[in-house]
C-alpha cells in the first residue's frame, strides 16, 4: 500500500530533550515536506525538500531541523524543544515538487512537551 | 499572496442530505485543487485531485468542481451519513509551487 508512515504517533517530552520524528514514504516520491496544525493557525510547513540533499524552509522553521539523506526518509529533529513546539505534525510526500501533482500525507505526530 | 477560503466554517446536517461546502482562492493561476478529509486529532486523506484543466472529479458519492477563472471549487456530498462527520480541507498550491496553501477548512457534522 502506498502511504506515508510517521513514528511515533504520540510523544510526551520535557524541555530541551532533544528528540526525532521519522517519516518514511514508499512511493519514490521526490518531494517530501512537514507541518505543523494548530488551532486557529491551520496548516504551516515547517520544512520541505526537493529531493536527496536538497531541502529548504517554509513559514515556521525556528527550532527544527530536517535532513534527507534517502530518496525515502526525512526526519524531523528538535533539538531542544520547548513547549511552543507543541503540535501536531504532518509529513507529506508528491511525486516532484512544482505544484503539478497531489500530496499524500502521513497520519500525524501528537508532540506535546513540558 | 494566495488566500483560501472555505464556507460555511461549520455544518450540522441530517443524515440523508445531499451538501455542498465552497473552497475559493484568490489566485487563479494554480495547477491543481485538493479535497482532504481530516477526523478529529488524526490524519490528512486525500479524497480528491482536480487538475487545472479538469471542470469536476468523481469518487463515489464526493464530487468536486473547478472554475480556475472564478477562484472556487465546490465539493458536493450526496446522500450523507454520519461516517461523513469530519472536518473537509481543501489546498492549492502557494507560491513557488512548493508548499500547499489551506483554507480553514469546514467542520462536518451529519447526525442519524
């Protein structure tokens, strides 16, 4: 089944521990991105990436970081969250970046940090 | 800046209702629209993809339409059930294409 598959699906932290949510996507899509959903914010893009080495910031990228280093895998990596980083958080993949083709989505990371 | 609006904010229908929910973007010039459907707390599922040069789609009892020159899209729900109960979203692609851009979306409730 093609999917996106985000771990893990919840996560309780505390302050400054630094921690790693993957996203791993079977579709050999070369676009791959992730977002954050809050109430009364909606949807914003943390960060995306184009393809293997190549990535990039969206809207609200402070305190996150993204690597690519497979066609298949982008992580997201706090390294000292704090409680405005609570979230929760979407990773996305399409079949190239552009706009010309439809974005699938994992099932979501529940972050809360305290 | 692409803006998108969807209407009403929120629904409450009896079961058996045929509904109609708005998407509408200020910028013409997108490529596609999207339909998701989110439940509470969980994931994004892509209900339907219109292509610019697509008028409508068809999946089961979703449709949706397109009219690029007008700025809106519209997904009709026939016959709703209270699985349909969800909040619906619909996206365009933002400026320089890498990123989608989200309405607020439209919170779905159909009761028995």
């Amino acid at each position: 089944e093609a999917q996106v598959t985000q771990n893990p699906r919840y996560l309780i932290t505390v302050t400054g521990k630094k921690l790693t949510v993957t996203c791993s996507q079977n579709m050999n899509h070369e676009y791959m991105s992730w977002y954050r959903q809050d109430p009364g914010l909606g949807l914003r893009q943390i960060y995306y990436s184009m393809n293997v080495e190549v990535t990039d910031k969206g809207d609200v990228p402070e305190g996150y970081k993204v690597s690519r280093k497979e066609k298949r895998n982008f992580p997201l990596i706090l390294e000292s969250p704090s409680p405005n980083q609570t979230s929760l958080y979407f990773c996305a993949s399409s079949l190239s970046g552009g706009g010309n083709y439809g974005y699938t989505f994992g099932s979501g990371t529940r972050l809360t940090v305290v | 800046k692409q803006e998108v609006t969807q209407i009403p904010a929120a629904l409450s229908v009896p079961e058996g209702e045929n509904l109609v929910l708005n998407c509408s973007f200020t910028d013409s010039a997108i490529y596609n629209l999207q339909w998701f459907r989110q439940d509470p707390g969980k994931g994004l599922t892509s209900l339907l993809l219109i292509q610019s040069s697509q008028r409508e789609q068809t999946s089961g009892r979703l449709n949706a339409s397109l009219d690029k020159s007008s700025g809106r899209s519209t997904l009709y729900i026939a016959a709703s059930q209270p699985g349909d109960s969800a909040t619906y979203l619909c996206a365009v692609p933002g400026r320089g294409y890498n990123k989608l851009i989200f309405g607020a979306g439209t919170r779905l409730a159909v009761h028995p």
